[in-house]
C-alpha cells in the first residue's frame, strides 16, 4: 500500500518551480495530475479507515 502522500506537496513544488521560471506546460500537468492523485489516495485511505472502523464492533 502506497502511504498517501499530502496534495499540497505537488502545490507547494509548482510554487517553487513557478519562481525559478521553470514551471513550463507539461511540467504544470505533471504537477496538477500528481496533486489529483494524491488527493484520491488520501481520500481512500480515509474511506478504508472508516470502513475498518465500522466493522470492527
């Protein structure tokens, strides 16, 4: 299992490559991509958590 990774950290990575003046088209899609996906994982393992959750008892 992939340990999810925080969206923000894609954000936070196109900030940076945005002032150095790298951040070129592919490079933004790569980043908005990574970020969607990580945002999925997380979501999921919230998901998988409360269904771990619910059948406990």
């Amino acid at each position: 299992m992939v340990e999810p990774t925080d969206p923000r950290v894609f954000l936070e990575m196109a900030k940076m490559a945005k002032e150095r003046g790298n951040l070129t088209g592919p490079l933004y899609v790569v980043y908005a991509l990574n970020f969607i996906k990580a945002k999925r994982r997380k979501e999921a393992a919230l998901a998988q958590a409360a269904l771990e959750r619910q059948f406990e008892n």
